[in-house]
C-alpha cells in the first residue's frame, strides 16, 4: 500500500504496510481500485452527459464510491468487493449505453483505455492485486512527486465535495452539476497526461464547487430540521438506559430519535454530531440529553467507558475493542468487519442492545456548551457584532476549528484559544472545537466569545458570516479583522480549504503538519497565490495576527 490521503501518515510520508487509521493493505488496494472503477464509470457517464443523457443512478453510485474512501469511512473488504462487483456491472450497461448512443447520432464512438476497461477478478486476491497495481507509488515513480501531488489534492477534494453531496442527497438535495464535475475531473485523471496548470485549474474550479456542495448540504440540513439555534448542551449523562450517536449523519440520528420516543432510553451525541442539538427539529425530542466525549480520535477509550450501545454513522469509525464491539453499530457507507451492520434505518437490533446494557447507574457531574451558532444566528446579532467592532470592543475574530487528531502538536490549537487577547471573539467548528470549547472564555459586549458553528460541513456558516460582515464594513473579506487558523486531518478538509481558496481567501493558517501530497513547488504556488502557511508557535503567530500581549 501507498497511502498519504490523511494528515495521519507515517513519518509524515505515507502509510506503506498498515494505515495509522487501521486500515490494512488489503482494505487500502481494494480502495484503490474502487478509485480506478470510479474513474472508468466516469469516463462513460462524463461522454453521455455531454450528449445530454444523465444518469442519476451512476452520479450517486460513484459519489458514494468515493465518499466511501475516505479515512476512517470503509475498513470492510467485503462490503469494498461487493461495490466493486457492482462497478462492473454498472460499466458493462454504461458501454451497451454509450454504444447504442453513438450509433443513434451516426457518430463513431471514442476508444477508451484504462480504468474504462478494467475487468473485476474472480476472486478477492485478484481484486487486490489489481488494487496494488493502481496504488499511487506507481504513478510516483512515472510521473514524479509535484504531478502526482497536484493530482491526489484534486481527487482528495473531490473525495470531500462526494462525501458532502452524499449528506445532501440523503436529505434529498441533489445538484446535476455538481456530479458533472466529478465525472468530468475522473476522466481527466484517468485519460489525460498530467499537466501542472490544467490541474491547478481543475483544483481552483473544485474550490469553487465545493462552495456550491457546502451551500447545498446547508440548505439540505437546515431545510430538513430548521435554522440551528443556541443551545445549551448537557456535557455529561444522566442516570438512565443509553445510546450514543457518533459519524456525522443527522438524518440517522433523527430517525433514531423517532425510533425511541417513549422507550426510556436516552440518546447522547458523540464528536461531529455535537452541533445536532441546536437543530429545532432534533432537540424537540427530550430523550436527546446531552453530548458524551470528546473528538473521534477517543472514542476507543470513551466508547469502552459509555454502558450503553452505540451507532456510527458515515466517517470516523476506528477499529473496535473488544471492550465495545459487540454494542458497535453501523449504517450508510461507514462499515467494519467487527460491527453489526444495519440497513433501511432500522434500528430495532441497536435498541435491543442498549435495553440489555447496563446503562448510566446515576448522574454525572453538570456542564453545559452552548452550541448552535449558524450563520442565521449569528448574522441575527450582527448589529451588536459591528458596534462592538467600531467601539473597540472586539478587536479581532479567530476562527479555530477543523478536524483534530492524536498528535501532541495539537496542543498548539488548546494553547492558541487560551493565550487570545479578552478582545478576540472564537469561531469553531468541526471536532477541532473540543480543543477549544472547554475554555471558559466568557461574554464580550453582551455575547459569548466562543460561537460554536457546528460540524466541519458548517464551514459554510463561517463564510456566510465573514461575507457578510465583510459587505457591512465595506471591506474584502480579506480585509476583515479576521484570522483563520485550521486544523486538518483527512479529505473533507481538503475540500474546506479550497472553497476558502476559490473564495480569494488569504493567510490561513493550517496544521499541524501541512499535507504530505503537496510537494515544495506545489506550496510554493499555494504560498504566493494564497498566503498559505503552516502554524508557528503560538506567540509567533498571535504577534502575526496583531494579538501579542
């Protein structure tokens, strides 16, 4: 295996035998080639759209082939042999179709080659080593590391933009154009010779859907289960028959709620799900108590400790203990081998089990986060935010969020948040807030100083914040006294960044590592373009931002 997709890689390179995440070589070639079967049904799909025939049935089976390659998504071989024997089903009726659909225009059709004609081995081993054969070291060692870098930042952005249009097409909100670009940058990635401009086009133009992907899964969200309001958040438990909602999925976890009403069994939120509590339409239901633990990276001691069931949802899944494993359930696109899979939203399996552990014997100690800061609410107080700013009172945003991770060089966002100036208002979101949120930051001209936004996917909260303050003070968003410090750790951040790239945005800081795809002359263009840069040390960087004590 060669894997270097994550900010988890070994010795900052890539993963060569086992994935820091867990996956093992044999899950990480079947991924490979599920990329490879992504890319062959692309180039047909991408050529049948051209002649003006969609295909809603192919744009969703490849969105979620590449949703289900993300980091700590799929550590199931079987589940990954399943889908790819479907790729090659669905390419043997794409090129009846596309035959048929040359031949009705009386024009000849193009001769495919590659992953267009990748043919699925008879058994598991043979899937694999056609996986091997499609790993990045090989294009690594034809093409060289800056072209291969510049191709895995656009095809790791698209693997965000899918994982994003997954969400909002379970919620019903699809986007033809938005599969248009992933079909067509797949055909781009398998047919043409690698060239550092196109391709730096193809990943700006990726910032700029992926702003489009970010406001369709807000509208998706937002549509299904209203505005998020703030929302004090019980951080602990109560004494009481448990199960806890990990991943990212709110449409899972509302039909558990519904699934539970009136059974006596409290459901708790766990990582990216913390923001689900400021939704009007979930925290109806007063059997979502509060928020247990902390970000995904602990969830093996934490869900050890939890005595109820547990479900997860899309990404974020570690390999389980045997403390856990048999109360660990799954859905969607998230699988492991050692979890119980269920199907259809049907969670009777996960109910039984909950209603059979123990549970929590008696209260824990009360504390609250208020939670539930999306754009709306924030844009609703934006009066008092800009007298605040012309009175001097707040001196300075810092938006702190993102993904977090195990490094102790994390530490550098905990010790960030704590040294920032009593003038400075924090902006967080995705599990990067629980490197922030246990600081008591207090008020600041009558509103909080740490306005949590939500998931990762709620970035698209923060930039409707800064465009509109931007607009109000009548400056560039540039201009703003604004600081964007991220954290990242696997592909959705990657698409996270380009929209604030597509956007013109400038200066951001990202770390803790800066990612092991982007070669120097790629950060080179980054830099100079964009300002990009990675963390410094904490006094460095608040000298930087104007926050120096």
């Amino acid at each position: 295996m060669y894997c270097y997709q994550c900010e988890q890689t070994a010795q900052g390179v890539a993963c060569v035998t086992v994935g820091l995440c867990g996956k093992t070589a044999e899950v990480a070639a079947l991924q490979d080639l599920l990329i490879e079967a992504a890319k062959g049904l692309s180039q047909y799909a991408h050529r049948l759209r051209q002649m003006g025939i969609g295909l809603p049935e192919i744009d969703a089976f490849v969105l979620e082939a590449l949703f289900t390659t993300v980091t700590n998504v799929s550590f199931d071989p079987a589940r990954l042999e399943d889908q790819l024997r479907e790729a090659a089903c669905l390419r043997d009726q794409l090129q009846a179709r596309y035959r048929d659909a040359c031949a009705a225009r009386q024009t000849p059709p193009d001769t495919l080659s590659g992953p267009a004609l990748w043919q699925p081995a008879s058994t598991r081993a043979g899937l694999v080593g056609a996986g091997e054969a499609a790993s990045i070291a090989h294009r690594l060692t034809a093409q060289g590391a800056d072209l291969t870098g510049l191709q895995d930042l656009l095809l790791y952005g698209v693997k965000g933009m899918a994982a994003y249009a997954c969400h909002a097409r379970i919620l019903g909100q699809t986007d033809e154009s938005v599969a248009a670009f992933v079909h067509e940058v797949l055909t781009v990635l398998a047919e043409v010779p690698p060239d550092a401009e196109a391709l730096l086009e193809l990943v700006l133009r990726c910032g700029t859907v992926s702003l489009a992907v970010l406001d369709l899964l807000d509208r998706a969200n937002t549509g299904a289960y209203g505005d998020p309001q703030p929302t004090p958040v019980l951080m602990g438990h109560r004494a009481g028959k448990a199960i806890l909602v990990s991943g990212h999925d709110l449409k899972d976890l509302a039909a558990l709620l519904e699934q539970t009403v009136g059974l006596g069994v409290d459901i708790y939120t766990h990582g990216e799900m913390l923001p689900a509590h400021g939704y009007p339409e979930l925290k109806k239901y007063p059997h979502l108590v509060g928020h247990y633990g902390g970000a995904w990276q602990r969830q093996r001691s934490e869900f050890a400790a939890f005595p109820g069931s547990i479900l997860m949802t899309t990404n974020c899944i570690q390999n389980p203990t045997a403390a856990y494993r048999d109360r660990l359930f799954t859905c969607g696109l998230v699988a492991h081998p050692e979890a119980t899979a269920l199907s259809g939203r049907t969670f009777a399996p996960l109910i039984a089990s909950a209603l059979a552990a123990p549970g929590f014997a008696e209260d824990g100690p009360v504390r609250h986060h208020l939670a539930g800061f999306g754009h709306k609410a924030v844009l609703g107080v934006a009066p008092q935010i800009i007298d605040a700013v012309k009175a001097g009172a707040i001196r300075r945003f810092v938006l702190i969020g993102g993904c977090d991770g195990h490094e102790s060089a994390r530490s550098y966002f905990d010790d960030l948040a704590g040294s920032l100036p009593q003038d400075a208002v924090v902006l967080t979101l995705g599990c990067g807030k629980f490197r922030v949120i246990d600081h008591d930051m207090g008020t600041i001209a009558g509103l909080p100083r740490l306005l949590d936004m939500g998931q990762c996917n709620d970035a698209y909260s923060a930039i409707k914040v800064a465009q509109a303050l931007a607009e109000a003070f009548g400056v560039g968003v540039n201009d703003l006294p604004l600081s964007l410090v991220l954290s990242w750790f696997e592909q959705k951040a990657v698409t996270v960044l380009l929209a604030l790239l597509a956007l013109g945005v400038r200066n951001i800081r990202l770390g803790p590592n800066l990612p092991a795809f982007i070669t120097p002359p790629v950060l080179k263009v980054l830099v100079d373009r964009f300002g990009v840069m990675p963390v410094g040390t904490v006094a460095d960087d608040l000298a930087a931002m104007g926050l120096a004590a």
